[in-house]
C-alpha cells in the first residue's frame, strides 16, 4: 500500500461550532467536503488538514486519523492476513469513498480510505 497522505480526525460536539473555530482562530478554510457529520477544513498557504467529526455515520467505531492509500484491496487483504480487527470492512460508502477501519495494535481505529478516480 502506498499512503498518499493522512488527515487527522479531530472529534468534536458541534460540527458548525468547530469550523467557525478553526476558522476564525486558526485561519483554516472549509475544504469541500461537508457530509454533516464529517468536514474537512485546511489552510489556503499550505497543505494542512483536518476533519472534524462528530461521530462516523456508518462505522460502529470513529477513527482517529484517516489515511488515504493507492491500492484499498491490497491493503484490506495485508491488514486481514496479518490478523488485525477489522472495525468496518471494506465497504464503497453512499458519498463516494471505497474504504475500511482497522484497530492498530496499540488500540486506535484508523481509516483506511481510496478516493475514486
């Protein structure tokens, strides 16, 4: 699996309420990607990120970072091989994305996620 990149998922109550924070205080723009329950937002100088998540809409578990990767079939067969838990199996999502939670070793959820093309 290659990783083209990884976005931490910051947890937060009030969705709307976080965006005007980060904002307004840190100078981050809305990105577009709103789905109500997930927003990303970043800096129009740089490549910083994050999303905001309030609560994953259709895993039993939220993760806390999410990790965007070349080949998600690949990845999900290494991550079933080497006996990790799979929190969410592979699944292509209503808003688009193909992806699947793993639990790491030390306890975290990660997203494990490809874009379409």
């Amino acid at each position: 699996m290659r990783v083209h990149r990884i976005l931490a998922n910051v947890r937060v109550s009030d969705l709307e309420e976080a965006k005007r924070f980060y904002a307004d205080f840190l100078g981050l723009s809305h990105v577009a990607f709103d789905l109500g329950w997930v927003a990303r937002v970043g800096s129009p100088d740089s490549s910083a990120e994050l999303q905001l998540v309030t609560r994953d809409a259709e895993a039993a578990e939220d993760a806390v970072v999410s990790v965007l990767a070349d080949d998600i079939d690949a990845a999900y067969d290494e991550a079933l091989q080497r006996g990790y838990e799979i929190v969410h199996p592979l699944t292509t999502e209503s808003w688009g994305v193909h992806r699947f939670l793993v639990r790491a070793p030390d306890g975290n959820v990660i997203n494990i996620v490809e874009h379409p093309n």
